[in-house]
C-alpha cells in the first residue's frame, strides 16, 4: 500500500461550513470544452475548463481555471459531484482535476466568501494522460470521518485508494488492487456506494471487468466479494439498489 501522505488545505480561509451570504452549494456542472490537453479518456466528453456552481438562493458562482494560479489545469470528468466531502455541514463539490504534465487529482471545491475555492486534493498521479475515476465520498467505516474514494488508472493501476481526513489535510489509509470502475471511451463512472443495512460498500468490477465487486472498509482494512452480477448498467443498477 502507498505509504500514507498528509497533505495541506488548499486556500482554505478558517473553518466556515458555508458561505454566510445566500445560501450553500445545491448543483453544479462544467462548462468550456477544451482541445489543449487530448487525452480523450472519456469518449465524446471534452475536458473542461469553468466550474459552475447553483446555490440555493439561486445565484450561480463560476470558476475558470484558466484564470487562476494553475491556469493549464482541466477538469476531466464526467460530472462533478456536490457532497459534503469534509463532514462540516456545508455541501462541497468533488472534482477530477488533472495538470497536463503530472496527471490526475481527485479536487474539492468549498464555497468562501462567495468564491469557489480549492479545498483540500490528493496528489496527482504523476505522469501525463493518468487518470483517476471516483467511487464516492461517504463514512465507511462509521467512525464519523468522511472518506473519499477513487480508483487509480482504472485501466492500468486498477487500484481502489481510500482517503481519510486527518488534521491539515488528506491522509490515505487503505488501497486494494485488482479492481477497475471505468473502461476507456465510457462516458460513464461505473458503480458507487451503497447500503444495504450493513454499513456502506463500494461497488466496483474486478480488473478484467467480469464481475461487480462490493467492497467494504473497515478499521482491519478492505475486504471484497463477487455479487454475482455481470458489469452491465442493469447489473450496477441491480448493486447500487441492494439485489443481492
């Protein structure tokens, strides 16, 4: 397993869990294709470059990457996902992120003082055209610390890495390999979490994509088990909807 790192908040201005003015964050989406960094992983879906946020009262908060300090950075993503990420109370929005010579970052984006502003992020990968596809964001092992999971290079690494939060930033705690959530040219990130009564799981395929994998996190580690169900998207649906 990939020794733990701790890393900084990013640009985070004190411990508000929503911005005081008019409300918190309630959708979001990307906006701005771009051609300047062609990875394509995603089939149709360009890498994009502003961030939009819908609050609740309404108004709408917009972030242009190529406006900030790393302004070669795209999202490349399917969607972003609005989720209290860090546990405070206030909905954030969970990104792809990727920088053009160093790859992807799972990237969280909180609403400060009216702006969206980078929260907190794990590593990139490292390299050029590596990429990360979210699993989702949930308290797996019922301690009350949220944790953020993803797997790495779903189509070479194949690796499940959870994130945990620890003082000063993201800590990783666990990572099991051999599993996967995306194929390249899907236009979809397969699988999620569920419960089903027992505690949360992580619904995955093994790495040759054959079959779903329900996996759960616990203090001991990960464990993993087949479903039974074939990678299809009545077969994720089936999992996600607690069938077996």
């Amino acid at each position: 397993m990939r020794a733990a790192v701790a890393l900084a908040l990013i640009a985070l201005a004190g411990c508000a869990a929503a911005d005081g003015a008019g409300g918190g964050i309630v959708s979001a989406r990307y906006e701005v294709p771009l051609d300047t960094y062609p990875h394509r992983i995603m089939g149709s879906i360009r890498e994009k470059a502003a961030l939009v946020a819908t609050l609740s009262d309404g108004r709408e908060v917009r972030l242009d990457l190529r406006e900030g300090p790393e302004p070669d950075h795209v999202f490349e993503d399917v969607a972003p996902r609005v989720v209290d990420a860090d546990g405070d109370g206030a909905m954030d929005i969970v990104t792809v992120e990727t920088d053009p010579g160093l790859g992807a970052q799972l990237a969280i984006y909180a609403l400060r003082h009216g702006a969206l502003v980078k929260s907190a992020a794990t590593p990139h990968i490292g390299q050029r055209f590596r990429w990360l596809a979210p699993v989702g964001v949930a308290d797996l092992d019922g301690d009350g610390v949220t944790e953020l999971a993803y797997v790495d290079r779903p189509h070479l690494a194949k690796t499940l890495r959870i994130w945990t939060w620890a003082p000063g930033g993201l800590t990783e705690a666990a990572s099991v390999g051999g599993v996967t959530n995306h194929r390249i040219g899907d236009e979809v990130i397969w699988g999620g979490i569920r419960d089903c009564g027992g505690g949360p799981e992580m619904i995955v395929a093994d790495a040759g994509f054959t079959e779903i994998l329900a996996i759960r996190y616990t203090g001991d580690g990960l464990s993993r088990r087949g479903l039974g169900f074939a990678p299809t998207p009545s077969g994720f649906d089936r999992a996600l909807a607690c069938a077996s």
